[in-house]
C-alpha cells in the first residue's frame, strides 16, 4: 500500500517513516481493497508532555476512514491508531460480507 508521509513543523528521520510504512502495511492484512493512506505527523509547540499528533486517513472504495491520535511518541500515536483502523476495517469487512449473503 502506499503511504503518503508528511511532517508539520518538523522533518521524520527515515527510521519514524519506515516503521510508520511498516506498521500501515499491516493493515492490508485486514482489508486489501485499501487504496491509499495519507499520514501527517504534527508536533504541537506546548508545554505538555503529549504534543505528538499522528493522523491517519485511509481511502477504500467508497470511503474513507480518519483516526487521529495524541501521544509521547510518535511510535505510541501509530501504534494506538492502527489499532483503531484495524477494528474500523474489520467491521468494514464484516458489514460488506452481510451484505452480500
């Protein structure tokens, strides 16, 4: 799958893109008809310790879904959002197959 990264405020070491690339590729485990992921990574200029903003926005046919998350890490915020696509892109799945039977 192809995953568009971009950095706000900031340029991602090719280490943080390709976990990031690798974590996302997971998901075509779950649904394979995904088109494409776009993926901004922000970091917020405050004095609180959760200023890394991971948003994912994941295209299939027909839809898109969109999971944004606030977090330590930038690794944590991928991590907690591709759980999260993973459930959305299994009910997906599960709506689709209930509607073909």
């Amino acid at each position: 799958m192809k995953v568009n990264t971009q950095s706000v405020n900031f340029s991602a070491d090719k280490k943080l893109i390709d976990f990031i690339q690798k974590r996302m590729d997971k998901l075509d485990l779950f649904y394979d008809k995904i088109i494409q992921s776009d993926v901004y990574l922000k970091v917020e200029n405050t004095s609180d310790k959760e200023n890394k903003i991971f948003e994912a926005k994941v295209n299939v046919p027909g839809d898109s879904f969109i999971v944004k998350k606030q977090c330590k890490t930038f690794e944590e915020g991928v991590d907690v959002a591709v759980a999260s696509l993973e459930r959305q892109l299994k009910k997906r799945k599960e709506k689709l197959r209930a509607h073909s039977l």
